[in-house]
C-alpha cells in the first residue's frame, strides 16, 4: 500500500517532534520559587518533552499529581512550610511597626539565618537518602535522562546531575551564595550593586564602601550557612579535592530571570541567557464578575493591590489604614486579601481570595498597581506598563523596588508609612503624575521589543543543551584557578620581582660606575 504525499506529511508532523523530544528531570525549590520552575515545566510539556519532579513528602506547593510531569516523592521531610515563613514576615511587620530596635531585627535575621542553615541540612539529607537509596538511583540512571533542570538556590539539583553525569541547567536568579551573577561573572564592586543593598549602578564613594562592606559579609555569612553541609556532602561522594561550589560554576546553562530593563548593565557570560519576564502573556478575558466590576470604574479606572502569598493579611490597624485610604480614592479597587474584612473598606474595594493578576495589569482599566515587590509581579507591571507603589517586606523585596524606583517608575513606602494619609497621598502621586506611567510603557515597549519571547528563548536553550549532551564551549573555566590566578596575583608578584631585580641591577650598576670614577679620581690626584 501506497502512502499519499498528504499522509506522509502529517507522519512526519507527528513522529519527528516526538524523535526530537527529551526527558528533563526537575529538582525544584519549594515555595514561590515552584511558581516559576512549574511555567517551564508546563511549556516543556506542551513541546513534547518527558519531565520528572523530585519533590519531598511535605513538599507544600509541589502536588504529587500532575498532567504535566511525573513525580518522585523522597521520604525525608524539609520541615520549610509556608506557616513558618508567615510566621516569620508577620515578625518583621511588628518590627518594622512599631520603628523596633537594630537589635531586635538583628535577632530575627540570625533566628532566619538559623532556618536556611537548618533547610541545607535538610536538603543535603534529601540527596544522600537518593544517593543510598540503590533502587532508587538505579532508576534514574536507567531512565537515561538528557538534562537536570534545577533551581540553584539549594544545591540539591548540582549535586544529583554531577552524579548522573548529566548536563546541568539553572532557573537562576539566586544561588546558595546569593544573586547568581556573582557566581559566574566579573562583578566589579565599583559599579555592580550587590543585592539587596538597594544601590544603583552610580555609586558615591561612601555607596561603594557600603558595597563592598556589604559584599565580605554576605560572603561570609553565606558560607558559613551552607558551607559545612555542602562541604562535607561533596567530600562524602566525590572527594576532598571537589570544591561544592565550582559545582555550581560548571553548570551548562543559567536561564536568568532578568532584564535589563530592570537590572543594571554589568558584565556577563556566554552561558547566561536573560528571560526575564518569561511568565508574562497577554491578558486573557477577566471572569464576567470581574469585568463587570472594572467596566463600573468609569474614567477613573482600577487600582489593584496584592502583597504576594505569604502576606495574605495584615496586623488590624495596618489593615485599617490602608483600607481607609483606598477608600478614599476616586479609582474602584480590587484587593488580595484573606484577613479580617476592615471596618474602614469602601464601597469602592472589592476584597478576593485570589486574583488573574496578569490579566488584570492588562486591562487597559488598571492605573496602578500596590505590591510587595516580588519579581514576577514586577515583571508583569513592566510587561503591561502598569506603575507601581511598593510596600516591600523582606527578602529580595526592598531591592526590587527600589531599582523600580531609579527607573522612575514606582513610589515606595515602608510598613511603618503604611499610614492612611501618606499612603493616599503615594497612590495619587504615581496616578496623577504623568511620568511615572510614561517611563513605565517605555520600559515596557524595550523590554517587548525581542526577537524571541523570553520563553521561547529559554526553551530553545534547555533543548539546545540536550541536543549537544551540555555547552561547554560557553562556560569558562576560570572557576578552576585558585584565586591568586584568577586576579593574577601571581603574574603582579613576578613582574614586581622582575621590577626590583632591574632596579636593583641599575642601581648596583650607578654605583659600580660611581666607585670606578672616584678611584680614577683618587689615582690623579
């Protein structure tokens, strides 16, 4: 029997992209980290490709069952729940509230820092009940996996791919030694902020001590929490003369969730590749109630305010006083919150469990946008060119916004401004003030204007590395010289010697010449 050419045609269609699929296993990071890795997950799906998740078993955002990947379930408990980290900004609130001392907040950040200490612990014990599991690491080994795709804020994924022998691809924005940059490329302190200093890429002389102040310890700190469990996993399995960390530096591949629309210009590499803003879509239709609500707004339009998931509601009196001046605003508004309903709510605020918050900043209705300061929240302002006023919290929050801010784009408030006046006064400012818009569509209209989508890229490269078994022509080894190589202070002291040796020379040679004229001299005399 003949095949038309028709019926060949569509064969092809349907076995050549399944020839050229390949099967990617997932270490995630819980928490709003999966947020990201679980969009990749589902457009690596979509293309065709077998993707398997490594998840704990009280895993809190990770669900054991899925359409879109299949899931191995590691029977040790990491114990970092959302109640804990709740818990944890609520005492930053109260601190922040009530203008607390330096030394309560320095006891909350080392009771924090005793937490992350206690989460690589804990990871570490995940990838050596893999390892010691034979069964199981006999199935992964057969499974013949093309690549690990890994978020390198815990070391879990660099670990398990060295073993495999498989190439190694980060959803990088941070690492276990802080932001990602830092860990691959030239980072001169001069004009590379550190995150989460909140400086700029223009720094005053007293901003690049700071910098550099802020740099040794965060190094420092960073090490001495993840170093020992790493360390001593590292010397466990692959020996004392593996470095944990140029693990990390030899991955094939860094999807950096950056633009730099956002970020500041500074030096990079071969094997980053910026996606930035690669959660963002077009807005889709709102739910009728939704629209219905938004259509209602009139010309003065919505204001729509989510402080992410881990502040799902605020202390009584701050939720108060900002519900007071919501309501007095012109605008209709559209709140995220699961508290308490405050006795001061307008009939303007319309309060949700949840919101479509990418397809509400698309509505051409939405005229500003109140967030913590999170970075796919900021991604999708910048996306739909929507300007912002940040309350940031904690973590990565107050540095976010205040390069927002730089830009011209956001006005930022502290948890202790969160008063009903000066918070009014910030939302009318950013909504009647032209520029703040302005310079917001401009930032959207460049970071648009791509050849690829940035999820297009970053799926483009993640197939591009299972395709050549890794990138190695990218990635540069200079992870691997010790460090009086890497800044060449080997070469100085040679030359310096070579230096002091001609001087030494010319300078015994003066005075040989001195000595032979003064005998000359003495003989004629």
């Amino acid at each position: 029997m003949f095949l038309s050419s028709a019926s060949i045609v569509s064969l092809l269609s349907v076995i050549v992209p399944t020839a050229l699929c390949g099967k990617v296993l997932v270490f995630p990071n819980d928490g709003s980290h999966w947020v990201n890795m679980r969009v990749l997950i589902e457009e690596l799906h979509l293309k065709g490709h077998s993707v398997t998740v490594i998840r704990t078993v009280d895993s809190w955002y990770i669900s054991e069952m899925s359409p879109h990947y299949n899931v191995i379930t590691v029977d040790v408990a990491v114990g970092g729940n959302e109640d804990l980290f709740r818990r944890f900004v609520s005492e930053v609130i109260k601190i922040k509230q009530n203008k607390g001392s330096v030394w309560a907040r320095l006891a909350l950040d080392m009771e924090l820092k005793d937490k992350f200490f206690e989460f690589h612990k804990k990871i570490c014990e995940v990838i050596m009940y893999i390892f010691e599991n034979k069964e199981l690491i006999k199935s992964l080994q057969e499974a013949k996996y093309d690549a690990v795709l890994t978020d390198p804020v815990n070391g879990g994924g660099v670990f398990l791919a060295h073993y495999l022998g498989l190439p190694l691809v980060f959803n990088a924005r941070w690492t276990v030694h802080g932001e990602a940059h830092f860990a691959i490329a030239p980072s001169p302190l001069s004009y590379v902020p550190l995150p989460p200093s909140e400086l700029t890429d223009q720094m005053t002389f007293l901003d690049r001590v700071s910098n550099v102040c802020f740099y040794i310890m965060r190094m420092h700190l960073y090490k001495r929490i993840v170093g020992p469990h790493y360390s001593a996993l590292t010397n466990r399995y692959f020996g004392s003369d593996v470095d944990y960390f140029s693990l990390f530096q030899a991955a094939d591949l860094w999807l950096m969730r950056v633009d730099f629309v956002f970020e500041f210009p500074r030096p990079t590499m071969p094997n980053v590749v910026y996606m930035g803003g690669f959660q963002c879509k077009p807005a889709k239709p709102l739910p009728q109630h939704l629209e219905e609500f938004l259509q209602s707004s009139g010309e003065h339009g919505v204001v729509i305010m989510s402080l992410g998931t881990l502040i799902a509601e605020l202390p009584r009196d701050l939720a108060e006083e900002a519900a007071a001046a919501l309501a007095n605003l012109p605008q209709k508004v559209i709140w995220r919150y699961k508290g308490d309903r405050p006795a001061s709510l307008g009939n303007n605020t319309l309060l949700v469990d949840w919101m479509p918050q990418n397809d509400l900043l698309g509505h051409p209705n939405i005229k500003l946008f109140v967030s913590h300061g999170g970075t796919n929240g900021i991604y999708e302002a910048i996306y739909h060119g929507v300007p912002i006023v940040g309350i940031p919290f904690v973590f990565d929050q107050a540095d976010n916004l205040s390069r927002l801010r730089a830009k011209g784009v956001a006005r930022v408030l502290d948890v202790s401004d969160l008063e009903r006046k000066i918070f009014q006064t910030a939302m009318e400012e950013v909504m009647n003030e032209p520029s703040y818009r302005m310079n917001m569509q401009r930032l959207s209209r460049l970071h648009r204007d791509q050849p690829m989508r940035p999820m297009d890229t970053a799926l483009f490269w993640i197939e591009f590395v299972m395709r050549h078994k890794g990138a190695a022509h990218l990635r540069t080894e200079s992870y691997r010289l010790p460090w009086y190589s890497y800044y060449c202070v080997d070469v100085i002291i040679f030359l310096l010697a070579i230096a002091g040796l001609l001087m030494f020379f010319f300078s015994w040679l003066v005075w040989l010449c001195f000595r032979l004229c003064f005998k000359r001299k003495e003989k004629s005399d």
